[in-house]
C-alpha cells in the first residue's frame, strides 16, 4: 500500500508541479528512475523504496539506502544489486562478524571495513572495475566469480532484486 501510495504521490507531483523527469542509465537501462523537484528539492523514489524495503527486513542498512542509490548510480550499476547481495550473504547485515560492516561476505566473511558506507563505496566500486568492466554483467556470471561453487547464489540474488523493485530488469544485462 505504501509502495501505491508513493507512486500515485510522484505522479501527482509530476501532472500538477510541472517537475520533469530525468532517467538514469544503469547497467540494466529498464531500471530507470525519476526525480521531482520542488523548490530545490529533489526526490528519487528509488531511495525511499530500497529504505522501506530494508526496514521491512529490520536491516541495520536502512539509513544507507541513499548510499547504496549513489554509488549505484557512480558505477552504473542497477541499484538493486548491492542491496540484493546483502540479503542473500548477511540477511540484509543482520548476521555480519562483529563491527566489520561486511554485510556481502566480501573475503569470505574475513574482511571488514570502518563503516558501511565504505563499504558501500568499495563494493560498488570493485563489481564495476573487476566484475562488469571485465565482461562478468549477469548476475549468473558474477555467481561463478563471486560465490563459487555455489549453484544457488545467483538465483537468490535474482529473487531480492525482484523483491526490493518491481521494475523490469533484463538478467543478462545487470
């Protein structure tokens, strides 16, 4: 209902307050977003949407959900994806090794960062330069680098991505 309501709200604000769209390209290009402004303002429904989601999960990462949109967006990356990796690695960084911030189970768990949004930043950063900058675009194919052997990896992080936005995604491209 909430999800209703904000969207019925964007277009709303779109029809009477004149505001125009500006779509982002990302790595899966049908996942395109919005913003309005007003009076300087601007909203970007993505980052409400990814806060709700977490915050339905009870994830400690809820008020990054910005971040995560940034750094997404820095890396041309499809915002969903990140996020998605927490859920299936750490249950969106609920179950993380004690004050690492590892919420992906980056080094197999072994690593940890100073703060999430580190975290965020180095995470985006690295599936651009050494997954997708490389060829590695599906998710199926970032499984075979990121979580070998397991057969499971890649289609649950397809089930988040799905869960935290309804928008179309094109699997082979994200």
């Amino acid at each position: 209902m909430k999800k209703l309501i904000t969207i019925i709200s964007i277009a709303f604000a779109l029809i009477v307050g004149g505001a125009s769209n500006t779509y982002a390209e990302n790595i899966s290009e049908s996942s395109a977003y919005f913003k309005t402004s007003d009076k300087g303002v601007d909203f970007d429904f993505r980052v409400e949407n990814l806060k709700n989601f977490f915050k339905k999960y009870n994830s400690p990462l809820a008020p990054y959900a910005e971040d995560f949109v940034i750094y997404a967006d820095q890396n041309n990356l499809d915002y969903r994806l990140v996020p998605a990796i927490t859920g299936v690695e750490s249950t969106f960084g609920k179950h993380i090794p004690l004050d690492s911030y590892n919420a992906y189970g980056w080094a197999n768990g072994d690593y940890s960062f100073s703060s999430w949004e580190e975290s965020i930043e180095h995470v985006s950063k690295t599936l651009k330069a050494k997954y997708i900058d490389r060829g590695v675009v599906s998710i199926n194919q970032i499984a075979k680098v990121y979580a070998p052997p397991s057969s499971t990896w890649g289609g649950n992080v397809i089930f988040f991505v799905k869960k935290i936005d309804t928008l179309p995604v094109d699997f082979d491209i994200i």
